[in-house]
C-alpha cells in the first residue's frame, strides 16, 4: 500500500518554501561578453553555515513514473543545489518541516534547463532525473560535522505524473 502524490511543473511560487528555482526566465538582468551573452545574476541563496562550497558530479540512475518514494532526507548544515548536466528535467520531491520530521510530501518536475537549490534543513527526495543521462553538477557544504538526516516514512508515496 502507497498514498498517491500528483506531480505539478514546478513554479518559483510553489517552490519558494522549500528553495529557490534557478532558471533563464525573464530578460538577462545584463549582457556581458559584449553583449553576446546575458547574465541571469544572484539566482540562489547557498547557505553552508562553517563549511564551504563544493562542487561535485553525480550520475544518479533514471527512474520513472510513477515513482515509489520511502525515504525523505534533509542537510541540516547546508543548501543544496542540483544543476542538470542535460537538457532534460527531473523529479523533485520536497516536504515541510513538522517538528523535527518532514510533513506530507508533494512532487514537482523541472523543464529542460531549470535547477533548483534546497535550502538549509529542508527535507527533500533523491536525486532523481527521469530520462539518462542523469549527470549533475550539485553545490553544497563540505565540512566536518554531521550534515545528513534521513526519514523513512511508514507508509510509502507513490508519484503520479
């Protein structure tokens, strides 16, 4: 037995809660390069408390819809950004935060060309693209100290496209 989530395109007003989406919309707030190439500025807030940015590679494996999730996780010390290293979109499943443990998840899918920075401490699934490759570029803390919280929930959500 799961409980049914509908996936939504996501939207900077629906993500706002949970963290910024990055994205080309709207005019380049400049042109740099001599004017061959607008810069779309400042698009997310990192936030990596005492550690520091880093910048790592994943190769996370496709899934497909629908899409079983069990396990929810969150990194209490620092955002977390996903960039695709492709021109498709993926999954995106967040949930807010009910005392200590995530609340009722919802899921989103990105357009081709759209990433999405976490912010701190919220509770989001896996890195999950849904066509291959699923290469990233992902930015987020490195330092010492614990920075992962993972939550199993009891019953599983199944996403729906």
């Amino acid at each position: 037995m799961s409980f049914e989530l509908h996936s939504q395109l996501i939207s900077v007003a629906a993500f706002v809660p949970f963290g910024d989406l990055i994205s080309t919309e709207g005019a380049p707030d400049t042109l740099i390069n001599q004017g061959l190439c607008g810069r779309f500025h400042d698009r997310a807030r990192l936030d990596f408390g005492d550690g520091r940015a880093g910048v790592s590679l994943f190769d996370a494996e496709p899934r497909s819809l629908p899409y079983q999730i069990e396990m929810i996780e969150r990194h209490p010390q620092g955002s977390q950004c996903f960039i695709p290293m492709s021109e498709h979109g993926f999954l995106i499943v967040v949930a807010a935060d009910n005392a200590g443990v995530p609340g009722v998840p919802c899921a989103f899918r990105t357009l081709p060309g759209q990433a999405v920075n976490f912010h701190r401490g919220t509770w989001h699934g896996v890195l999950t693209p849904l066509q291959a490759p699923g290469l990233f570029a992902v930015v987020d803390r490195i330092g010492s100290g614990e920075n992962l919280e993972e939550y199993h929930f009891p019953t599983p959500y199944s996403i729906l496209s």
